[in-house]
C-alpha cells in the first residue's frame, strides 16, 4: 500500500481500499462523492489518471449498470480541450469503475474555500471553458447533470469538466428512493428540483452558478437543509449583490426560471467576450491568481511516485517427485533374477527436490541441472554356489523340462516345505460383535447420565461432567439461544466540530479528533467536511450507515432489518429530524437524529445530533 507525501490533497490507502483496479496499480485516494471513490493511478507509460470506482449500492442495480455503459459509451466520444477525456472503462465487472485523464490542479470548490473568489477576467475565462465543454458534451448526446465547483477542475491552461452525463445512471434507480442523493441541492436548476424535463437548459444555469460562485465566493441561493436551498431556487430570486456589475448579464440570463429564456451556449460565449470589453479572453498561464497557480504548481510537485508492481507471488512447488523409470525391484534372499530379466539402465539424473528451488520462481525446467552420462561398468558374475547380492542379477541358469525335485534346497526359489493351509476369515464376525458391544455400552452410559443431560444431550457429549448439559446455554435468561436486548441508552445535543469523530463505547460519546483525519480514523460516527470536492460529509469509518426513510422508526429491531447500507452521506442528504442508523464493527448500533449544522465559512462548523445507542447488541465484526 502506498503513502501519500500531502494528507490535504493525496491521501493513503486504507485496507478496504483495492491495490489494484482493471489492471491499474492505485497509489493515492484524490476524494470521494456520492456516486464512488476516485483514486490516483498510472498508465504504463507513466501518465496520471483518476480512476472512479462505483459504489456498490449502485453497481447492484441493474438498472444503473444499463445507464452507467449507455453513457459511459457516449462519453469516450467527448474529447474536448476542456474535458478530463475518458481513456478506460469496465461497465460490467462486479464494481464498475471508468478512467479519465489526471488534472493536476484543485476544483473550483477547494480554490475558492482556500483562496476565496475569483477576480472577473478569470471568471470570464472560466465560464467560456465550461460552456465549450458543454458544447462538446451536448454533441455526444449528454447533459451534465451536476455541474458544481467540484466537477470544475483548475487546470494551468484553463477549466476542465469531469463527471459530464454519469449522474444520468443514478438518476431514477431503485436508490433515489433510499436516501442516496445524486445531484447537488445548491446547483440544481428549478426544473430538476421540481421533477421536470431535463435538457441543455439545465446545464445552462448551473453554469450560471458555478460563475457566480465563483466570483462571490458563496452560493447566490444560500445555504441551509437541502429542502430550503430547492425552495428558493423554484420560488425565489438569486441573490447577486455581491456579483461584479460586468458579470450581471451573463449570469442573470443563465439563472432565468424557464430554460426557454436561457441563452444557448454560443450566446454564453458572446456575452463572456462582450463583457471583457477591449481586453480580449485567450486563455494563458496568467488566466488565475497567483494563490491558486501555485497550488497547481505544488499538486505537481507533490505528485505520488507510480506504485510499485509487487514481486511475483512465490509458486509452491509440487512436493511428489516422478521418476523417469519405475524402480528396480530389489531382490530378496534367495531370489534369482531370470535369464529373460532386463539389464540395468542408467540411473536417471538426480532433480532437484522442493528444497532446492529458490522462492517465487517456481518449478526449474527439465534443462536446468546438467546432464552427466555415468560411466557403465560391467556387472560382475557370480559362481552358482553363491547367493546372490542384492541389486545385482544372477547369471542364467540353464532352463530344464522336468520339474524340480521336492527336496530343493532354500535359497533357490523354492518352498522347502508345503504351505500352511489358509485359515478361515472371520471378519464379518468380529465387525459385527464390536458394533454390538458399542451399542450396548451407549445405552448403559445414557442410563447413568442424569436427567438434565438426557434433556440436554445436544449441547454436551458423555463424560463432560455435570457441565455437560448447561455448556451451550444461552447468555439470555430462558436459554433459548437467543441474545438478550440491551438497553438503550439516549445522549441528546451532542455538538460535532468537522473533522471530529464520536466512538459509542464511550460513556458519554465525546467528538475527538485523530491524527490520521476522520476519513481514515476509526470513528464509528464522523462529521467530515471535504476541502477538496467541497462537500460535507456525515459517516463511519468503523460500520455501516442505513439513512431512514420518513415512514421507518428508528429502533433497534428497524436498524437490524434494513440493508441498504453506505459508509458516508453528504450533509444536504439531511434535514433537521431525519435519522440514521449506525450499526459499527464493534457491534454497537445507535440512531443518530440530525439535529443541524451551524457555523459558517469564516468559523468553525459543527454539526447537532441526538443519539441513542444499544451497546454490544450483536456480535462483533471478525477482521
């Protein structure tokens, strides 16, 4: 597994992480969303490349796998200037994943909550990258779908679109009714918001976001519970007092409530260069601030190095060993070989046994020892009046037609005397009187037993002592076999700064921070807000998140039952009430009830929850 030299930007690879996907060596996380995680890899060539694989929530579906290669296909045909080109894919393994070109550079969300808003000409520059990005994503039949800050990357030579149409595979699964969100409240146009038809139009306002976003620093509906922020965006004007006046036209006309009023992408490029006036839009090295450059600059530097193909796994030898010829018989006392018995060949080259075959290279081919022709020898004869040596033949003897008289003497192959006639085989006798006394010695032992073994006979075997009986017995009070409940006990307003963690055994749950951050802590509840993609998260890094629907009851008996599992939910997945089961590794389960999020950009954000937890109310989870 390989170490990331920046925490804040490459992070390390945790053990449920995969070393390798579709034959790519993986050498850092870049961050994660709501549809996979995205890594960082290498072609054989040595170029960068983010590879997304799918969560598994999604992969299950097979609905979504039908629409995730449907626009994965469409996709590959987009290679734009200002596109992350996708360069591989597998749609149809168990955990689909696609590749795309690495931008070394932040989106536009990390820039602007580390280095604030953009000036107006990068702005400009920016808004006419994303919209010729478009104009080559909608010529492959796509709409974007959730284009936000986080799905605008910085790069030197100008903007880049990632994740153009995958939202599509989500959208009307078997998961949008499970609390798995898709697109992003803040930046959703009104007709998404309202379930009306998606179009190019759609993409159109949230380009008019993303350049408002940009240059106040904030989004122009607010922020707040996810329900809100759709609110104003159907119902309300956007607030752009904060917008630079030259910037008004273009975004005015791309925040327009009806797509028939929104200008089509050709009108967003000529807005862009009429409200740059006399200083033409060319992009260049100097197109951002210096802040954000040198963070391109440092991404570069602090590039991970290609992870290392591990050496060959060592083959582990076959331990029997085949000889080239069958062996020799070895002649008994006595015995003489025949004149018609085969000579000696030559001893077949000794081959090296397990023992000699170095670690990872497996079994040496048949050349791999040399071949030395043994020097032959000739094999010494024997007077008749000796007994032959074993491992040498006796010469012929001369082959007679009358039988050999009955007073032959031993040594010669004879038997000196006749044999013993054969005794009767009793077998079957002594099989079945063993199996007799077998049965009859159980049944005195189970007449000794005592009655509570008798009634328990499964649970002990004979002679276990009077333990036997009451050694399977359940920890609950009537024995049945079943765990006893635990109760539960309710902690209200616990206050989570982000990056802090709870842990359910303790007692009170306090929010701590780790070393290692949150996401690759051991929290069984996280709140974590992600400076990279720019989203907030709500999670566990030691169990498994089930977000309730309105009509379930978080309970204990509701927590067991439900099953579509998840690690981490984004914050605007969450409204004041909603509730989460938690069920970590440890075996605790808890419900945690949303409760808000206060702070702002220039303070510390901190989440409210109220949790009830029932401690150890199953088995722990095995490693």
């Amino acid at each position: 597994m390989s170490s990331a030299p920046s925490a804040g930007i490459f992070q390390p690879l945790k053990a449920d992480d995969p070393e390798v996907v579709g034959g790519y060596r993986l050498a850092a996380v870049l961050g994660a969303g709501g549809m996979g995680k995205v890594y960082l890899s290498y072609t054989p060539g040595g170029r960068p490349i983010a590879i997304k694989v799918i969560r598994s929530e999604f992969s299950e579906d097979p609905e979504f796998r039908r629409r995730f290669q449907q626009e994965v296909r469409s996709a590959e045909r987009v290679q734009g200037l200002y596109t992350a080109p996708v360069i591989d894919s597998d749609t149809e393994g168990s955990q689909p994943w696609l590749a795309t070109a690495y931008v070394p550079g932040p989106s536009l969300a990390h820039a602007v909550a580390h280095h604030g808003a953009l000036p107006p000409r990068s702005v400009l520059l920016l808004a006419v990258g994303v919209a010729e990005a478009l104009t080559v994503i909608h010529g492959a039949g796509i709409v974007h779908r959730d284009l936000k800050p986080a799905n605008v990357l910085l790069a030197s030579d100008g903007p880049r679109v990632i994740d153009f149409g995958i939202a599509r595979a989500a959208d009307s699964t078997a998961l949008t009714s499970t609390g798995v969100s898709v697109g992003t409240p803040a930046f959703m146009a009104p007709e998404q918001a309202s379930a009306g038809t998606i179009s190019a139009a759609t993409d159109v306002f949230a380009l008019g976001q993303i350049a408002a976003f940009a240059a106040i620093g904030s989004s122009v509906y607010g922020d707040g519970p996810s329900h809100a922020v759709l609110y104003r965006i159907v119902h309300e004007d956007p607030d752009l007092s904060g917008l630079p006046e030259e910037l008004r036209p273009l975004v005015t006309r791309c925040l327009s409530r009806d797509p028939a009023d929104r200008p089509a992408l050709t009108e967003v490029i000529a807005l862009c260069h009429a409200a740059s006036g006399t200083e033409p839009l060319r992009q260049g090295e100097d197109w951002l601030p210096r802040a954000v450059a040198g963070s391109i600059t440092e991404r570069v530097h602090l590039l991970p190095a290609p992870a290392p193909t591990p050496p060959p796994k060592p083959v582990t030898p076959i331990a029997t060993e085949v000889s080239a010829q069958p062996p020799a018989p070895v002649a008994a006392p006595g015995y003489a070989p025949t004149a018609t018995a085969a000579a000696p060949t030559q001893a077949a080259p000794a081959q090296p046994g397990p023992a000699t075959v170095p670690p990872g290279y497996g079994t040496p081919p048949p050349y791999a020892q040399p071949q030395h022709r043994q020097p032959s020898y000739a094999q010494p004869t024997y007077p008749q009046s000796m007994h032959p040596q074993p491992g040498h033949p006796q010469p012929p003897r001369p082959q007679h037609s009358y039988a050999q008289p009955s007073y032959a003497q031993p040594g010669w192959g004879q038997a000196p005397y006749p044999p013993a006639p054969a005794r009767p085989k009793r077998t079957g006798l002594i099989v079945t009187l063993s199996v007799v006394g077998a049965v009859i010695g159980l049944a005195v032992l189970g007449n000794l037993l005592p009655d509570d073994s008798k009634k328990n006979g499964a649970a002990g075997s004979p002679g276990s002592g009077s333990g036997g009986g009451t050694a399977s017995a359940s920890a609950s009070p009537g024995g049945s076999g079943k765990r006893a409940d635990p109760k539960p006990v309710s902690y209200e307003r616990i206050e989570m700064p982000e990056n802090h963690q709870v842990m359910f055994a303790d007692n009170p749950p306090r929010p701590a921070e780790t070393k290692s951050g949150v996401l690759y802590g051991s929290g069984d509840l996280f709140y974590y807000r992600d400076t990279l993609f720019g989203d907030e998260k709500f999670g566990t890094d030691n169990g498994k998140l089930v977000l309730l629907n309105n009509s379930e009851k978080g309970s204990l008996e509701t927590c067991r039952t439900v099953t579509r599992f998840t690690e981490k939910l984004g914050l605007d997945e969450l409204t004041d009430g909603s509730q989460v089961c938690v069920l970590s590794k440890a075996g605790h389960i808890a419900v945690a009830t949303f409760r808000g999020r206060t702070g702002d950009k220039e303070s510390t954000r901190y989440l409210t929850v109220d949790l009830t937890i029932w401690r150890n109310a199953q088995d722990a989870a095995k490693d």
